[in-house]
C-alpha cells in the first residue's frame, strides 16, 4: 500500500508538467482495410527490442551481431538478441508494416525513415548510468534526444507534413526497465539504502515524465527476470526462480500498469496499451508443454559462464545452439527465444484478456 501511494504521488506530480511537444490534430489519417491507420512504429528500450543499434557501438560487449544470434533471421545476424525476430519484428508483422530500420545504422536516413525508426541498445536502462556495465550503450535519454532532435525533423521533410499532423499516425513503442534492476539496482552499493519501493517509484516518475504529448503508446512489462538462466546458473542447486528479482519486475509493472490509468485522465488526447509480457512468459514456464515448450530453465545457445570469461548472459560467438528452439523459452542467458516471442507479439495484438494486455490491445490502438 505505502509503494502504491509514492508511486500514485510521484505520477500524479510528473504527468501535469509533460510537455506536449506532438499536439493534437485533426489530419486525416490513412487506413488499411482492417481499418488500421498506423503507418509506423518509433521503438525504444533495451535490447529485448534492439534491431541492430549495438552493433556501431564502439566499446560496447552489449552485442549480438554473430551467430548463433540470428539463425532463424533471414538475412542472418542482425543484432537481434535472439535467434529470429523479435516482438518488435512480429508486431511489425502483425500490422502489415515493413522492418523498422536501427537509428546508428548510417543509412537509416531519408525514406527509409518514413515507417519509424528503432532507437533501443541492449544494456540500456530508465537511469542513464545503467549500461556502463557494458561499455557503451544508449541509454533512454539519448535515445528520446535521437528522436527529437535527428529524426523529426528529417521526417517532417521527407512527408511534406508538420509533426503534429505525422505522429498521431505512429505506435510509440517502449521496452525498457529490467536492466535497471538486474544490472544496476541489485548490483550497485549506492541503491542499497533504497529500499525496492522506492527505487521502482522513482524509475516509473522518470518513464512518465519522458511520455510525452498525444500519441499512442504500448508500454511493454519487464519479463520475469528472476527466471532467466542467467540468474539461475548464479544459484546452482536450488530449483524454481528468484523471487526477489520477480518481486521487482511486479511492482515495476504495476506502476507501469497504473501509469496507463492516470495517463487517461492527464493526458486526454493519448492512448496507452500496457503488455504484460511477465505473465504470458509466466504461464509458458508454469505450464509449458500445452503451449509448445519443453525447456524453461536452460539457454538453448552455448553461454559462457562468469568463471570461463563470458558474463553469463550472451551467447558464445559461433557456439553452438540448440537444435529444437521452438521448444526453448530462453535463447541465452536473459533474452527468449522466437518463439517465446511470437507468443508475447500475438498476444499484445489481439489479445482480449486484460491480464495480458491493458485496457485494450494492439489491433484495437492502432485503429483509434
């Protein structure tokens, strides 16, 4: 209850004073004959939605431009941290929209940003000093600032159209959070006195002070991280997750989830979908075989543990992978496999459970 009432205090303080930088307006928007009129996605996150972004990174060891990353991908390692596409890729799919193109590729320019443009860096986090574990990543600021200041503008030449008449017609899509405890609040000796409470109210002030203006946004939750097989090797002999870092992802994603609601009141002209990827990748590892998997313990990619100097998350460069990754729900040490994946995109789709997806789904957004 107390965690309910700072985090309420702290969105209820940052909503009012968000800048409506993307107006409302009344510009006709073009449909498809689902009665869809989304022409786009802008993505930000970490690396469960990164497209390619770490790869120009210098510095960074945040990367998954190798194999057995991209093994299923068409055109083969991408950067995707999985071994297909990722739910950003599948959600694309679903609403007949071509790839979304990474930001630090330098050909992502011109028309070839007029289907959005995907900003997310593996290792990111909501706090700024979250990737420096990693070397170098892009964190959510910079990522916003990538947007604003790079983008907009180019868009605004290339359709002919001010940003207030272009941006309703895009999903903002955010993923982004988990880092944030995995990599920094239970890592770091400065969080130490804060308790998780805080901590998370203070992450969810900084998200929603960053959404800003009226357009649609999906907000994904933090997967179960106390159930990957990072976190599972660091605790041999003992069976079933970690639930203090599962009670972490909850309450973040119940602040997420509740930032849907006081956004309907603060902010009238946006609309809000919030997946809940935690629980449908919960239901996979309580009861797999129904759904198709057999494997919700193990990295189907061969992971090089701390004491062989790997870092427990990614997979070994041209190691091998697992045969069956159909049936797998991690594809390494934290990310889940294509398959994992589909399920959470179709879901965010077309979904009617609100359980899943929050207060309507994805189908149902992009036809407001």
């Amino acid at each position: 209850m107390a965690s309910q009432i700072i985090s309420s205090r702290f969105l209820l303080l940052a909503l009012p004073v968000l800048a409506c930088v993307f107006p409302c307006s009344c510009h006709a928007r073009a449909t498809d004959n689902n009665g869809a009129r989304i022409r786009g996605m802008f993505v930000f996150g970490s690396s469960l939605v990164d497209n390619g972004n770490n790869n120009f990174l210098k510095n960074s060891i945040a990367k998954a431009d190798f194999l057995p990353y991209g093994i299923d991908f068409p055109s083969g390692p991408s950067g995707r941290f999985t071994n297909g596409k990722n739910v950003i890729d599948l959600l694309c799919d679903q609403l007949k929209l071509p790839l979304v193109p990474a930001f630090s590729d330098p050909s992502t320019q011109g028309r070839k940003i007029i289907h959005g443009v995907n900003y997310a860096s593996g290792a990111s986090g909501i706090l700024d000093d979250t990737g420096s574990r990693a070397g170098n990543a892009i964190s959510l600021n910079q990522q916003l600032r990538n947007f604003e200041e790079v983008t907009l503008p180019d868009l605004e030449a290339q359709m002919g159209f001010r940003r207030r008449e272009l941006l309703p017609e895009f999903l903002f899509v955010v993923g982004t959070g988990g880092n944030d405890y995995s990599f920094n609040y239970f890592l770091r000796q400065s969080t130490a006195n804060a308790s998780l409470e805080v901590f998370t109210a203070n992450l969810t002030k900084i998200l929603s002070g960053r959404l800003q203006g009226v357009a649609s946004f999906v907000l994904m939750a933090v997967n179960p991280i106390g159930c990957s097989p990072m976190v599972m090797a660091s605790r041999p002999g003992r069976h079933g997750c970690i639930q203090v870092l599962n009670k972490a992802a909850h309450l973040f994603n119940a602040h997420l989830k509740s930032l849907v609601d006081v956004s309907k009141h603060h902010l009238p002209g946006s609309n809000f979908v919030f997946v809940n990827s935690y629980r449908i990748i919960r239901k996979i590892i309580r009861n797999p075989v129904p759904r198709g998997f057999k494997d919700t313990t193990s990295s189907c990619c061969e992971v090089m543990a701390l004491n062989r100097g790997g870092n427990g998350v990614l997979c070994k460069k041209e190691g091998k992978a697992c045969e069956d990754r159909n049936s797998h729900v991690f594809f390494d040490g934290l990310h889940p496999t294509e398959a994992v994946n589909i399920q959470i995109a179709t879901k965010a789709y077309n979904s009617n459970l609100a359980s899943e997806v929050y207060p309507i789904n994805v189908k149902q957004l992009s036809m407001f």
